[in-house]
C-alpha cells in the first residue's frame, strides 16, 4: 500500500476508536482471565480472601483426583454431543423445510424460533412441570397405553440428563434453523436452475448444491452448539441442579457449587480448565470445518 | 410440434402436481411438530389463569374460570415491580455499553487493513470463543467495590456481549462500499461524524439486528446476576422468578403467571422485530 493511502486510512479510520470496546471487554472480560491463571495456583478462600497462598499445582492435583470433577467433565461431554448433534440435524431439516413455498412458512418460523427468546428459567420450570410425576409427558404415556414408563423424569437418575438435553435442543433448535435459513437465502438460484436442465434429482442437489454452499451456516452453528453445550449451566441449575445424586452435574454447576462453598482458588482453577477446555475444542471445530469450507469453494 | 410442446406442458404440470403434494405432507408434518412448541406455552399460559388444582393437572384446556387475581397476588407478593424495572435498568444499559463501543469497534476493524484490525480482531474473538472466569471476575469486582452493584452486572453483561456485537458489525461492513466514507472525507467531516451521520445510517439493518439479540441477552441472563447480585432487591426477573418458584412451587398458577410476566416483554419484542432476525443474521453471520 503506498504511504499516501495508508495515511488516508489512518485518519478516515483512526484505531483509537477501538478503544472503548477495548477497555470494556478488556478489563470485565480478559483481565478476569489473567488473573485465573495466576489465582488458580493459591489457596485462595473466601473467609481469606486477601491473603491467598501460593501452592502450586496443588488445586489441579486435587481435582484431578476428585471423582466428582471427573463425572462432570462427562456429563459436559455428554450434554454437548448430544444437543449440538440434535440441535444442527433439527435445524437443519426444518431450514429444509421452511424454506419451501409452504402456506403458513412464516407463521412455523415464527413459532420454531420462539423458544429461543425465552429466557431459561422460564424453560427450564416448565420443562419440570411436563416431566414431573403427572405432568403432560406422562399423560401422554398413559394415553397411549404407555403407563409401565411413566415416572418423575427429572427426579429418575437415569432420565434427568435427558431432560436437560431436551430442554436445550427445545430452545436452541429454531435458532440454528434461522442460521440454516440465512444460508439457503444466500444461495443463488440459478445453480439449481442449471441443474434441473441437467436432469438432477431433488436428493442430488441437496447433496451436491444445497450442503456444501451450506458450509459457512454449518460452521456457525456447530461452533456456537459446541461452545454453548460445554459452557452450559442455567439449564441444569434450574432443572435439576446437578442431581439426583449427581447424575447432571456439569462443569459451570460444579464451578458454583465449589464458589458457594467459598473454595475460590479450587473453583478458580477449575474454571480455568473449563476455560481451555471450551476455548481449545471450539478452536480446533472451527478449524476443522473452516478447513472444509475452503475445500469445497 | 404441438403434439410435442402439449406434453411438455402436461409433464410440466404434473412435477407441478407432484411438487405440490410433497410441500403439502412436509406442511402437515411440520404443523405437527410444532405442536411441540405450542401446548408447553398453552399450557403455561393457560395455567397462570387457572386456581391451583386446576393448574397442576397441566392440561391444555383453556381454564374454566379466568383467574386474573393470580398476576395481581404474584406482582405484589413476588416483588416483580421491583425485579421488572430492575431488569430494564441493567438491560438498557447493557445494550448501551455494548453496542455503541462495538459498532464503532467493529467498523474500524472492517475497514483497517493493518495490523491494529487483525490483532484487536483476535482479542475480541478470544470472547467468542472462551466462557468468562465468574470466579475472578467475582474477585476484580469485590476488590474495586463493585460487586453488588448495577454497574458491575451492567459491565460484564456488556463486555461479555461485546465480542458478538464486533463480530457481527464488521462481517457486515465488509460488505459496504467504501466509497462512502471516502465521499464523507472530501466532504470534509470529523471521522467520528462521518460515522454517525453517514455510515450508522447504512449500517441500520445489521445494528437493529444485533441491538434484538443483545437485548434478549442480557434480559434473559441468569449467571451474571447470581453471581454478583447479593441483595435481592437488585434482583432482574429471570433470578426473582427462579427465587418464587422455589417458595410457591406447589402454586403453579402463580408460577406460570410469573413466567408469563417474565416472557411476554421479550415475546412482544421479538414478534415486532423477528423479520430483522432472519436478514441480519443472513448480512452479519452466514456471509462473513
């Protein structure tokens, strides 16, 4: 670029207006981040709460060795495949769907993306009245002549994480559907009017046409599943607060619950370990599927 | 020849046919399903109008007497005043926060071409990506004397959205010609007020987009306010709700109206503005 321009850009763009989102995000968001790294090495308590002492990596030894931290990791792996799976898949069809010249299309997007400006508390109270001892779920049971599985879902060790999971792909599905629909608007519509000339099936342009251009829609919502299903916390501390027993138990509850008991460098470092755990997979999916992008295009 | 293009027509007409009748069955499938959405809010709705035994037999049947007195008990016993205007505070703000430092932020970014826009495009993404630290977070607010006030939950809920609203913003301006700006300079104007009398105008769409899903946000947040509200009279709605539920958990008319009251500023919201979801998220989103 020649210098002439690059002063231009300077003083048409000047970077000190960076600046404000800088400090904000900055010093609430990044700073806090810093300090985990430096915290997480203490014994950091509430009732001490300024004088913490270093002790190494004794915090990340202990919750190594905790068998509850452990079963939380699992259940957040759990949680996450499950509802990025279900959520990206449903979103998917119903994009497919809704995308076609249906009658009442703009009422069923309307109504499929309602859940997702609810707020969790007020899904998550009602996901426990359906699934409670006679809520709806089991009245349909019995309706149909299902009565041997009817029991209180969320209080079952067995059925409560399906709940939550439930919970999810119910508020998130018509989200990662309007990320589908944005793409298939953006998709131009003369490659399938060279395809139809060529005699393609329905099924071979959604596979060769539809999904690739699709890719950057599919980007977005894996990444965002992925990221929201690791970090996720108010849909079990609503529904089932991590139990019974501790069967729903994920990272972010198990983080609170380590907090409320004033154990700050404990919970510090556990959060740092959510941290790298979210922030290293959700990296490596975006790589991945960016990757793929490039390919197909 | 006419023999020909007749059944050109016919063949024609009958893909048509065809056509119609699979968008026919996926309709009736999807009406369906949505019946998955529909009877828990039916449900909810009608519930908070029921009396108690009513509402605990979670039916969809509309209630058979209208007992508004259930949102009258629930907004004085339930301290909602409080808790509604206490959410729109820590939501306007928010928004405030988040958008203006972003929207500035994330025009820059789209527009530099050095390094400034690359490096301080990677910082802001650290925030897509990376959950925040509540328990230092907890800590930096405690020793600043923040903690427990509307400032400190007003801050990390926009600081905590900042990373979207630049992401969102500067995918869209890519997209703008830059012509306009430069017209603005011969013009004359400050650069600050070419971007608010020239390029704010431009960028409307992706800005109403992001400012909707900003706002149901930080309405809906739950964490933020657990974690550093100590006094319940700070309380926003979705904390002050989940507070009820745990008292009056067997009154689920009065839980459901609570819901109600909690969703339906929001539910307004989206319907008035859910055709700028769809295209914003098309501009800001999937083409960048």
């Amino acid at each position: 670029m020649q210098p002439s321009k690059l002063r231009i850009e300077k003083t048409l763009y000047p970077g000190s207006l960076i600046i404000p989102a800088a400090i904000v995000f900055g010093f609430f968001y990044i700073l806090p981040i810093i300090m985990a790294f430096v915290m997480s090495l203490t014994d950091w308590n509430l009732s001490r709460f300024y004088e913490p002492k270093f002790i190494g990596f004794e915090n990340f030894e202990y919750i190594f060795n905790d068998p509850k931290f452990l079963l939380s990791v699992k259940n957040t792996i759990v949680f996450a495949v499950f509802t990025a799976t279900l959520k990206t898949v449903l979103g998917l069809v119903l994009a497919l769907a809704l995308d076609r010249q249906l009658k009442t299309k703009n009422l069923m997007r309307t109504i499929y993306y309602l859940p997702a400006v609810l707020s969790m508390v007020v899904v998550g109270i009602m996901m426990k009245s359906i699934f409670s001892l006679d809520g709806v779920f089991n009245n349909l049971l019995g309706s149909i002549g299902l009565d041997f599985l009817q029991k209180d879902w969320v209080m079952n060790k067995s059925t409560a994480m399906a709940v939550v999971i439930f919970a999810d792909v119910w508020r998130w599905t018509g989200f990662n559907m309007a990320i589908f629909l944005a793409g298939l608007q953006g998709i131009d519509k003369e490659y399938y009017e060279a395809a139809k000339i060529d005699g393609a099936s329905g099924w071979n342009m959604l596979r060769k046409i539809t999904l690739p251009l699709l890719m950057p829609a599919f980007t977005i919502n894996i990444v965002f599943n992925v990221i929201g299903g690791l970090k996720v916390f108010d849909q079990v501390f609503i529904i089932t607060g991590g139990g019974p027993g501790f069967t729903t138990q994920v990272l972010s509850t198990y983080v609170f619950t380590n907090y409320s008991q004033g154990l700050l460098g404990r919970s510090t470092a556990m959060s740092l370990i959510l941290f790298i755990f979210v922030y290293g997979s959700s990296s490596i999916v975006n790589y991945i599927l960016k990757k793929k992008e490039v390919d197909i295009s | 020849m006419s023999t020909d293009s007749k059944n050109t027509t016919v063949k024609l007409t009958s893909m048509e046919k065809q056509r119609k009748r699979t968008d026919l069955i996926i309709e009736i499938i999807v009406i369906f399903f949505s019946l998955i959405i529909i009877v828990p809010i039916l449900i909810m709705v009608f519930g908070s109008f029921k009396d108690s035994t009513e509402a605990a037999k979670f039916n969809i049947l509309p209630p058979k007497e209208w007992h508004f007195e259930n949102y009258v008990y629930v907004i004085t016993v339930g301290n909602i005043g409080r808790a509604l205007i206490n959410s729109l505070v820590v939501t306007f703000f928010s928004v405030l926060f988040c958008m203006v430092p972003a929207s500035l932020a994330g025009f820059i970014i789209a527009r530099r071409t050095t390094k400034i826009s690359s490096r301080s495009q990677t910082l802001f993404m650290i925030g897509l990506y990376a959950p925040m630290n509540m328990i230092t977070t907890f800590a930096l607010l405690r020793v600043t004397g923040l903690l427990g006030s509307y400032f400190a939950v007003i801050m990390v809920l926009a600081a905590s959205q900042i990373p979207y609203a630049v992401y969102m913003v500067s995918n869209f301006v890519r997209n703008v010609p830059r012509e306009l700006d430069q017209a603005a300079l011969i013009d004359g104007c400050s650069s600050l007020r070419m971007f608010f009398t020239i390029i704010t105008p431009v960028m409307k769409p992706i800005l109403v987009t992001t400012t909707v899903l900003v706002t149901m946000n930080s309405w809906n947040d739950f964490m933020v306010p657990l974690y550093f509200f100590n006094t319940s009279s700070r309380w926003t709605l979705p904390l002050t709700v989940y507070n009820f539920y745990g008292q009056y958990f067997r009154d689920w008319n009065l839980v459901f109206a609570n819901l109600v009251i909690t969703a339906l500023p929001i539910t307004i919201l989206y319907l008035y503005a859910q055709k700028h979801i769809v295209s914003g998220l098309t501009s800001g989103a999937v083409k960048g």
